[in-house]
C-alpha cells in the first residue's frame, strides 16, 4: 500500500516515477510569456483490504492540477488520475526561484498481504516533498560582431542561462551573411567586405525558447590574444578553467571572450553585514581591448545552492550571481541568496522564533569598485515568534516577513484559554498585544503594548486581582483592579495597586497598594493605605486607626498587625451601662482569613484606698446575641466583694446586668443583738433574672434587687433574704430567703422563695425545711421537704412530692405527697390528701424463758419452763406501711395499712420433744381513722407451731 501512495505522489509530482529525489527543474521564458510543465498519471485497483487518501499543498509559484480531484480511493476501486505542475509566476530573466509540493497522505492495509490468517489492517500516515527549481531562460550576443576584412569569416559565440542543457539555433537575417555549424559557436561568413546585417541566435530547452540578436560588420581589427590563467575585472579576481579564445576584435578593436568554467572571490559587504565565498562554475562574457589590458561588456552570471555564511539567526545559501563590469571597473548586479532557520532560536529572555524560517533575497551591488552594496530581505517569511514561559506558549504572531533592512515589526497576541504559573500564582491571560521590532543584528525589543490578566490562587486572598498591562519601550507597568475580591472575608473597593511586572520574565512578584475593606458585620468601611502580595502570599495588610460598631459594641481599632492568616489589632471597647461610657481595652481583636471575627476578653483593675477591686470579662457571641460576660473581685477595707456583669446586644436592643455581694461582714444593727453579716445587690436594663440567677436578657424588662444576711453577734443563727423587683412588660416582686439556727451545727435550716406578679396579682413560690435533731439527725431527720405555693383568683394551693427522711435511722420515710388547697374568701374551707410510705428493718433475739439453754437436749430439758417449754433464737423483722388520707374541715380521714413479715431459725423444748426448725411469721395490720370519729385497728397474724402447725390469729381493736 505504501509503495503504491508513493508512486501515486511521485507520478503525480514528478511525471515519472524513475526520476531522482533532487531538484526537479521547470523553465520560462519571459520573451514567449509561456513555460515548462510536468504531467503524470497514475493508475489503481486495490483489494477488499486498502484503501488511502492524500492531500497536495505548495509553496513558491507553482501549482498543481489533479483530475479526478478527489484523492482518495477506497477498499476494492479502480481510480486513475492525472496530474499537472505548471509555473505561475516565473523570476526575472537569468535568475531562478525554488518551489516545493507537499503531498500529506493516509493508507490502510492487510500487515499479512492476503496469507490464509485474519486480515491485520494497519494505518500509516506520511508525507513525500518534492522540491523544485525555475529558470528564467536568457540568451546573449554581443551588440556587434566583426569579421576580418581579410577572410570575411569569423566566429560567434551565444552566452545561455542556464548554461548546461538545451539546443541551440542561428538564422542570417541578411543574405550577405551565411551561418555555418551548430551549438552554441558558429562561423559566420561575409559575401564581401561592405556587406553587413544581422544574424539571431535561439536557445531552446523543454519547448519554451529565448531570441538575441548581433550586428555582423567587416572590421579592420587586430589580432586577439588568448587569456591564460584569469582576469581582473574591477574588484573581481576571476580565473578560468579553460583558456578562453576569440577570433576577431569589432570594430573598437576589443576581443570578445566566454567561458563556462571561470571561479573567483565573491564578497557581499554592506554597512552591517558581510559575507564572502569562492565560486566555481561561474560563466563569465567580456570584452578586450587587443592591445591593452582594458575590459569592457563584462558579464558573470553563476547558478547553485552555496552555503555563504550567517547573518543575524538565518543560514544563508548563495543560489544566483547575475554581474557586470563596465570599462572602469564599477561592479554592478545581483547576489541572489536563500535564507532559513532550521531550529528555534531564543531571540530574547522568553521570546523564541520558529524554525522554519525561509525565502529568497538580494544583495544588490552599488555600481562602484568594491564589493559594497546592500541587502534586500523582503523575500524572508514564515517568520513565526513564540512568547513562551515553562515551556508554556503565552502570546505569538505568525507568518511574519522582513523588511528590506532585516527588520521583523510585528505584534504578539495571546492564545486563548491561557494560563501560567508566577511566583505560585496562578496568571491567567485574557488579552495581550505586544508590539515589538526583532531585525538580524538589531536585538528583540518590545515596543507599545497592552494587556488583561487576572491573578489567582493567592494565599489569604480570595478571588481574584484583574491586572491592566501598559509597556513603552521595554518598560511595563501593571495596575490592579479588584474583580470578586475578598480579603479577610472583607469586600474590596476603591482598589489602588500595581504590581511589580518584568517583560523578561513576565513574572509578577509583588502587588502592592492601598484600598476600602467593609466586613458585613461592621457599620462602616476599613481603611487600608497598605496592602502587599509577595510571591503569590498576603504578606502585609494595614489598617488605619478606625471606629466600627460590631455587634451593638462600639470598638475603636489601631495597630493592626497579619500573621499567619490572621489580621489583628489593638482594640477598645465602648462601655456604656451606667450611662456614662468608658472605653476599655480588649485582650484580642482578630479576623480570620475567612471573615470571622474574635473577640476576647476585657479586664482591669481599681486599687485606690481603700478599695481594690479587680474584674474581667469574655466576649461571647452567636447568631442573636453578643454579650461581654463576666465577674469582679475584690475588698472594701475588710469587707470581700464580689459580682457578675453581662453587657450586650440581641437583636434589636442592647441590654446590661450588675450583680454585686459583699460577705464576711459583722456590722453591729443598734443594740437589738443582730449584726449585718452580707450585702449585695442587683440592677438589670432589659434584662430577667430569677432567684436562682440569671436568666438572661429580655427586651422591656428591668430589675433592681436587694440582697441582705443578719445573724445575731453570738453567731448562732443567721437569716438570708433576697428581694428583686422587676418591671416593664409586667411587674413582679420576687423574694426569696433562708435561715439557720445554731449556725455552727445547724439543727433547723429553711429557704423560701415568693413571686409576687403585676397586674395578674399573683403570688406563687416555694419553701423548704431540713430539719436534723440533734444536729447529727440521729433521732430526726428530714429530706426533700420542699413544696410549692400559689395564690390568685381568690384562691390558694400548696402541694409537695417526693418528701421524706428517717427516724431514729431506723425508719425509712419516702415518696410522701401532700396536696392542699382553698379558697380566699372562706379560710376555714380546705381539701387536700396525703400519701407515703414508710419501711422498718429489725433484727430481734427471742429466749423463753430468759435462761434457756439451748446447748443440747438435756440442757434443754433442765432449762425449761415449768411446763416443760422454752424456746431461742433470732428473727429478721420487716415491715412496710402504707399511708393514704385526706384532710379537710373535718380533720384526719385515712388510713395506714402495713404487711409484717419475720424470719429466723428457734431451737426449742417443747413437752419432750427436742430440735430447731425455721420459723416464717407473716401479718397484715391496719389502722383507719373515719373524719371526726374514732379510729381503729384490724388484721391477722399468723404463727407457726412445732410439729408444722400454723395459728393464725385476728386482731381488732377500737382507738
């Protein structure tokens, strides 16, 4: 499959498929408007397994024609195609230009070539260039040839380009003249010596033909030597190969001389550049003067593909030299040359031209005689520039030419969707164009430009800084815009910031400037003269002295200070819960890298006699409420001090509350025997509390309370009182208070609480009593006495559960429930109920009579009562009662029923018979009382009896 395609593009591109991979030449004649052509056609048939495509792209002035067009051919076809190269712009005459056909192709084929296995299809892809060469035919006479007036014959020489291959013709265009001979030298013959006219010689290659034509004129001339070694011709040192001959001298008396085989020097020297190099092969037309050494008509032509040097990043080819001399040795004519690049070339820090740089230019001699001239190098092109970064393409331009001085002007632009890394930031380009001018000895230089970037992944910023280039001359500057930014979760405004940008490396490496920061959370915006990114890293955020309110509190800022994705700052806070406001300093006042604010703590102290007092508060903060909690501590003379305090705001109100106690006093009250032993007090400001503490704050309620302890000076028994009015969404009085007798070893402690509410005129609280006699509680002790109380609507209630205690330590009370209640306006009326329960655990020796011994047998017998009886031994007794009653008008109506169970082990004597048994006593007692009547006792109790019998006894009695 593959040799096939191959033959297909060679055919086609080069009319047959023997012919050798170098340049292929075609040729035009400018004088004929017309040129050379190759065809070629090529013929097909694949089997179920092939198939191919090829597509055909040039360069130079050529094109190609191919018929069918489609070219490709797919699994079992038959295609034939012919194909066409023709020139369509042909160089000027005696020079040549360089063409080439690209034929990029796709075949698909059995890898096994039809074996009895399974097909394996394999797809190839290439390409085949073919490179061809135009020449612009030329042929030369000289203006006049003379004949020897004594022979009336001499010879005539035509100069051809190219100088190899083609055919030539001669025609007299006089009858007086006669051609004979072929090739390129003739002999011309005269019919007498005053005849003249004109003779044209043809020079024909590949169909296409260019014409000159000569005088022809009998001479009286001199004889012309034959040259030897070379020749000087102005600043060109020529020397020939063969020795070139002529025959007669025109009418001036110079020779006219040729020759294909001439070599020299050839230097191309202009104000910036110089190249040199020998030349061989050279064809070389001149004339002679027969007697001195004086050249005129002096023409050098020479045809290749010479390397000559660099200039500037291109390798330079010689490929033509078109020449001439005139009689004072000013050399005139045209270099022409080849330009390319062949591997990339770092023109400048990130700035990369292509390889593939390529085309044709001139050096065009200034008529004097030197070497000196200039160069043209419009012919260069396909120049390709790449601004690149770690390997990654930033901004390039594309089929770009050289001016005639060597110089590239263009403009760099951003590909799209392109990003880089800087300074661990992430760049990303949204529009760059950089002028530049870049020439082959002049170094690259950017000339104006602009662009938009955008820098992200900035750590301790959020969102993104938009980057606005402006370059001048080598020099950039960048101004910062803010576009989604946020810093400290803060929202940046009136961003003014540029940033530190160097087009040698386009890296930005610092964005410094000031701004506006507002925090949602603050009434008013922050002031930030400094703001510093350095390598892709917040390093440095100032903020100028401030006062924000920040959760209802008012804080004054300075001193600010980053670290480690923190913004800190010395702050003050407005106090004002007295109505006088204070500023105080806070511990600690930070904002994180995400926006949440911290707030710590205030504290200070008062030492001044004779008071000394020190206090300390902690900021806390949720969704509704922020408040400054805390306590204070200290001593007035003797005397200790201590309170709380809560400052804060909830919602849409701010609130405050002191609490303040003194303790450890003993201030004498008159001669009543009392002293005052504690003092405190509280005051709130849309704030509730309750006499067990704060409750918290409570919009349009406020409180002042009173706390007072008494004892008497023996310092037996103290009381404790609290009183709290609170008003403003209702009134209510709130007392509460306790008591202890022998205050040392209480016996007798009690604590009362009362709300007394407006306008509902409702009283409600509780009370309690621990009572211990003595004051260890051996023989009475209390637990849990604690009921609750309620009076309104001209009605009162009481009730209290879960009471209990324990008596002597034997007797266990638990679970006793009381509940009562009336009516205000007959005080005499009441109703309630009382339950509880009640367990007694007894361990009882029993001995009958009280000197039995129980020892053996015997000693029981001589032990014994009188009537042969006795008994010992232990019983386990356990009783549980059960109280259930209710009180009123008529008094005590109830009942208390309790099950009696014992247990134990009896040795016994009883008439003769000796031994012990277990013993299991049970009963059931109860003990009702009517309302207002007697009360009385029932139950049974059941006794065992030796031998298994069981008595079981009733019991009734009247109370």
């Amino acid at each position: 499959m593959k040799k096939w395609m191959q033959g297909l593009v060679i055919v086609l591109l080069c009319g047959a498929a023997s012919i050798s991979f170098a340049q292929i030449p075609l040729y035009y004649s400018q004088q004929q408007g017309k040129g050379t052509s190759y065809s070629g056609t090529y013929t097909k048939k694949t089997n179920k397994y092939e198939s191919g495509s090829a597509k055909f792209t040039t360069e130079g002035p050529i094109k190609i024609s191919v018929l069918p067009q489609d070219m490709s051919i797919g699994e079992k076809q038959e295609k034939t195609w012919s194909g066409t190269v023709s020139i369509t712009q042909a160089p000027e005459i005696g020079t040549t230009a360089e063409a080439s056909i690209t034929a990029d192709y796709t075949y698909s084929f059995d890898k096994w070539i039809g074996s009895t296995t399974d097909p394996q299809i394999e797809t190839y892809s290439g390409s085949e260039t073919r490179s061809f060469i135009i020449y612009s035919i030329k042929a030369s006479l000289p203006d006049t040839i003379c004949i020897d007036k004594k022979t009336l014959s001499g010879e005539a020489s035509v100069t051809s380009f190219p100088s190899t291959g083609g055919s030539y013709t001669w025609r007299a265009l006089t009858g007086s003249i006669s051609v004979s001979g072929e090739g390129s030298k003739v002999t011309l013959k005269l019919s007498d010596e005053k005849a003249e006219g004109m003779v044209e010689a043809t020079f024909s290659i590949e169909g296409v033909s260019y014409s000159t034509k000569a005088y022809v004129k009998a001479c009286e001339g001199c004889s012309c030597p034959e040259i030897t070694s070379g020749a000087n011709f102005g600043p060109i040192a020529a020397t020939f190969k063969s020795k070139p001959k002529s025959e007669f001298s025109d009418e001036n008396q110079y020779c006219s001389y040729s020759t294909a085989e001439a070599s020299f020097n050839l230097n191309l020297t202009d104000s910036r550049f110089q190249l040199s190099t020998a030349l061989q092969g050279a064809a070389i037309t001149f004339s002679k003067h027969c007697e001195k050494d004086v050249y005129n008509k002096v023409s050098i032509t020479w045809s290749g593909d010479q390397s000559i040097g660099k200039i500037g990043w291109l390798d330079v080819n010689l490929k033509a030299v078109s020449l001439t001399v005139d009689a004072s040795g000013n050399l005139s004519g045209t270099a022409t040359l080849n330009g390319s690049l062949n591997q990339d070339k770092n023109l400048k820090d990130l700035v990369f031209i292509k390889s593939g740089v390529n085309g044709e230019f001139t050096f065009n001699f200034s008529g004097g005689n030197s070497f000196e001239g200039s160069f043209n190098f419009e012919g260069i092109r396909a120049i390709n520039l790449e601004l690149k970064k770690e390997g990654q393409v930033i901004a390039n331009v594309e089929d770009g030419t050289l001016n005639s001085e060597g110089d590239f002007t263009g403009t760099l632009t951003n590909l799209p969707e392109v990003t880089y890394k800087s300074a661990q930031m992430t760049i990303k380009v949204s529009q760059l164009s950089l002028g530049f001018t870049a020439g082959l000895t002049t170094s690259f230089k950017f000339n104006e430009g602009s662009g938009q970037l955008e820098a992200t992944d900035i750590q301790g910023v959020k969102g993104s800084f938009g980057l606005s280039l402006s370059c001048t001359s080598d020099q950039a500057t960048i101004t910062a815009s803010a576009k989604d930014l946020q810093l400290f979760g803060m929202e940046i405004s009136d961003l003014n910031a540029e940033a530190e940008f160097s087009l040698a490396t386009f890296e930005i490496e610092r964005i410094r400037g000031g701004l506006k920061a507002k925090h949602q959370d603050f009434d008013a915006q922050l002031d930030v003269p400094e703001m510093l990114v350095v390598n892709g890293k917040l390093e440095k955020f100032i903020v100028n002295n401030a006062q924000i309110k920040y959760k209802q509190f008012s804080f004054n800022l300075s001193n600010s200070s980053y670290s480690n994705g923190n913004l800190s700052l010395d702050a003050q806070v407005k106090i004002d819960a007295s109505g006088s406001a204070a500023m105080l300093k806070v511990s600690e006042f930070k904002i994180s890298e995400v926006g949440k604010v911290t707030v710590g703590g205030i504290a200070g102290e008062f030492n001044k006699a004779p008071m000394a007092l020190s206090f300390s508060a902690k900021f806390t903060d949720n969704e509704s409420q922020s408040s400054f909690q805390g306590n204070f501590r200290g001593k007035f003379t003797t005397v200790d001090v201590n309170g709380a305090c809560d400052i804060g705001a909830k919602d849409d109100f701010t609130f405050a509350y002191l609490g303040l106690e003194m303790g450890g006093m003993r201030v004498p009250l008159g001669q009543s025997g009392l002293q005052l032993t504690r003092i405190g007090g509280k005051v709130g400001m849309n704030y509730k509390v309750s006499l067990d503490g704060p409750l918290g704050p409570e919009k349009g309620n406020h409180l002042i309370g009173l706390k007072l302890g008494v004892g008497d000076v023996a310092n037996l028994t103290e009381v404790n009182g609290e009183a709290i009015l609170q008003f403003g969404n209702n009134v209510q009085l709130n007392l509460a208070g306790d008591v202890t007798v022998l205050k040392n070893a209480p016996m007798f402690t009690g604590k009362l609480n009362v709300n007394y509410t407006l306008p509902g005129e409702k009283i409600n609280g509780s009370f309690g009593t621990s009572i211990q006699v003595p004051s260890d509680g051996s023989i009475l002790k209390s637990e849990n006495l604690q009921a609750n109380f309620a009076i309104e609507n001209g009605s009162w209630s009481m009730n209290g559960n879960n009471m209990g205690g324990s008596i002597i330590n034997t007797i266990k009370l638990s679970e006793g429930n009381i509940s009562m209640s009336g009516s205000l306006n007959n005080p005499g009326s009441f109703a309630g109920s009382l339950s509880g329960k009640g367990a007694l655990n007894l361990n009882i020796p029993v001995r009958y009579p009280s000197g039995f011994d129980a020892t053996d047998c015997n000693s029981m017998y001589q032990t014994s009562s009188a009537v042969a009886v006795g008994f010992a031994g232990n019983l386990e007794a356990k009783m549980e009662s059960r109280l259930m009653a209710t009180i009123g008008q008529a008094g005590f109506c109830g009942s208390m029923e309790s099950d009696v169970a014992m247990t134990g082990s009896i040795d016994a004597y009883v008439w003769g018979f000796c031994g012990g048994w277990t013993v299991a006593t049970n009963g059931n007692l109860k003990v009702s009382v009517g309302c207002g009547q007697v009360g009385s006792v029932s139950g049974t109790v059941n006794i065992p009896l030796p031998f298994g019998y069981t008595q079981t006894v009733g019991v009734s009695l009247s109370l």
